[in-house]
C-alpha cells in the first residue's frame, strides 16, 4: 500500500526542521516527527521522558496501547553530529503514516533528550530514514520504517518534496510525475557507513561558470542547512557584499540587506539551483540586520551535508531498490 504524508515547517519564520503526522498503537496516538534521512533510528518523546525533559511535545504512551510489547533487554542511544543526541528503551508497536502501516515497528521511547530536542517543541521525534545499519539499538539492531514498509509498496522508494516556508510531501512507494519537471537524473550511492551518500559533479555561483569537482556528501533532510567544503563556500560567500565567516555567530553571515547570488550544484551531467532567498536562512535574531547563511562550511565537519537548503530547491528520490540510488529533478 502506498502513501503520502505532509512535511510541515516548524517554524512560519524561517525552515529549521519539517514534521510529519505519523499514528502509533492502538488507539492510535498522533505525533509530528521529523523524517530525517540522515540517521535510522525511529524515536520518540514517550511516558518514559522525565517531565523536566518535556516542554509541550506529545508523547507516545505504550502503556496506553493494547498492541505495544516492550523489546525485553534493548536500549538505544544516539549522538548527532550537531551535539544533540537521545537515549531510552524500545517498544514494537503499529505504525502508520500517509496512510502505510508497519505493525510491529521499533519505536525507541526516549528516557533521556537533550535541551535542544526539550526546547523544539514542535518536534516529538524523529523518524530515521537512513540505512538500517546506523540504527543504534543494542544488542539488536532494529529496522528502519522504510526497510519494513518497502516490501508492501509498490516500489521501493520515498520521495522528499520539501518545500521553502511552505509545506511538502513525503511520499512513499511512488513517484508522483506531477511534482517535478524535466528528467530524474539517478546517482549511485554508496551505503557505507549508513547515510544516503553520493557524488555532486561541481558546482556554480550565481550566473557564474560552473566549477567540475566531485564533492561527497550526504543528502540529509534531518539537518537545516547545507554544509559545503570551504573552498565552495569561500567562492560564494565571497561574492556578498560585507559577508564574514564570524566565530561569533558560528558561521558565515552577511547584512540583511546585500544581495545574494543563487548556488548551483551538479547532479551527474545535470544540475539543480539553489535560489538567493533560501541561502538567506534567517536574521539572527528578530528585527537583527545580521542574516545568517543557509550554505555553510564543513570543515570541522567531516562530512559534506546536502540539508534541507539545498533539497527543497528539488524533488528528490530515495531509491531503495538493489543497489540502492538517489535521483534528482528540477521542479
Ligand atoms: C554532522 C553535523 N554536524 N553539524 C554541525 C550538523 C548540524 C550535523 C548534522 C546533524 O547533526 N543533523 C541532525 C541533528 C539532529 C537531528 C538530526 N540530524
């Protein structure tokens, strides 16, 4: 069975993170959770999150549940690379979301979140989408919603329909020909450690010539931003009036009022643009003339991150078949 589930901005304001309305147990309980393909662990804010830790999310309450059963001796617990992180016991529950049920799914119930996860209370979880080898359930590994779903749907993939200051679409088990112009370009990807990684095959500022390069890095609909090698964003940056790389606010910034190129960046012999108002990510702070930037460096990163900034310029999918691949449209 197909389906089709709302990517909801968070914030009216500015694009920090998308949740998407997902029901767990029986009676079904209604949680947003933010469908992150950058990870794979399924976990929520639940009855067994101290109150201290809980500012205006909902929980899932397996105690409330007539189909919940406790995953006897397993606990979880995850770190992200932001410093964030979570950790709790499991529960197998039933699963649903735009409309695709998984009975029986792992759903990490949080015992322990950090102050960033407390403070967003919009967000009552997360849902990973990431390969099922990330997962950090011990001593067993749990899979992923996709992995459980895949063999009901139609095909094996989801789509991400991100959209700026608007809401998206997560779709699952089709693509939808409606929601993207021109042709899919695919790219392989490569599932070690766990993340959907490919290669980009360069990229351009603005109306400038576009530079060849292979850039890795992960597509990551978990994380804001897009965090690109120093190089890229030293070239870009560099074309904004007034903008520095300021240790102050932790990364590049630039007057409110300067006029941003867009970013384009190569997907195989194709290419997808980023337009100038979504690399103006937002103010520092409300009324500030100081706007922070949506494109950043990954230097102390480690990793390249194609974030939210860079997929809500295209429609995106997440191809699960054997091997797996990730395509790309202009839409
Ligand atoms: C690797 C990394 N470094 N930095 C600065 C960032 C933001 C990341 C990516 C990241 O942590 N994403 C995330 C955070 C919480 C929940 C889901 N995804």
């Amino acid at each position: 069975e197909n389906g089709s589930a709302a990517a909801i901005p968070i914030d009216p304001r500015f694009d920090i993170a998308y949740v998407t309305p997902v029901t767990i147990g029986t009676p079904p309980q209604t949680l947003y959770l933010d469908f992150d393909t950058g990870s794979s662990d399924l976990w929520v804010f639940s009855s067994h999150t101290p109150e201290s830790q809980v500012r205006g999310q909902r929980i899932y309450s397996p105690e409330k549940s007539s189909t919940a059963k406790l995953l006897a001796g397993h606990t979880w617990s995850i770190l992200y690379g932001d410093g964030s992180g979570s950790l709790g016991n499991v529960y197998t529950d039933n699963f649903t979301v735009g409309g695709v049920t998984v009975t029986s799914q792992a759903v990490q119930t949080a015992q322990q979140v950090s102050y960033s996860f407390t403070s967003q209370s919009e967000i009552h979880g997360l849902v990973g989408l990431g390969f099922s080898t990330l997962n950090t359930v011990f001593p067993n590994g749990q899979l992923t919603f996709f992995d459980n779903a895949k063999s009901t749907l139609d095909s094996p993939v989801f789509t991400a329909d991100l959209k700026w200051k608007k809401e998206g679409t997560y779709d699952f088990g089709f693509i939808d020909e409606t929601k993207y112009t021109g042709e899919i370009t695919y790219l392989p990807v490569q599932t070690d450690p766990g993340y959907w990684t490919f290669t980009s095959s360069g990229y351009a500022v603005g109306d400038g010539a576009f530079h060849p390069a292979s850039i890795v890095g992960i597509a990551d609909t978990g994380t804001s931003l897009t965090y690109l090698p120093a190089e890229v964003v030293t070239s870009y940056w560099g074309q904004v009036d007034g903008a520095v790389d300021s240790d102050y606010y932790g990364g590049y910034v630039f007057p409110c009022s300067s006029k941003l190129p867009s970013f384009t960046f190569g997907v195989g012999p194709a290419n997808i643009t980023i337009p100038a108002s979504y690399i103006n990510y937002a103010q520092i702070t409300e009324g500030s003339p100081v706007c922070f930037g949506g494109l950043q460096s990954s230097s102390w990163l480690g990793v390249n991150i194609w974030g939210d900034v860079a997929l809500k310029a295209a429609f995106v999918v997440f191809n699960g078949a054997n091997p797996p691949t990730i395509g790309w449209a202009k839409k």
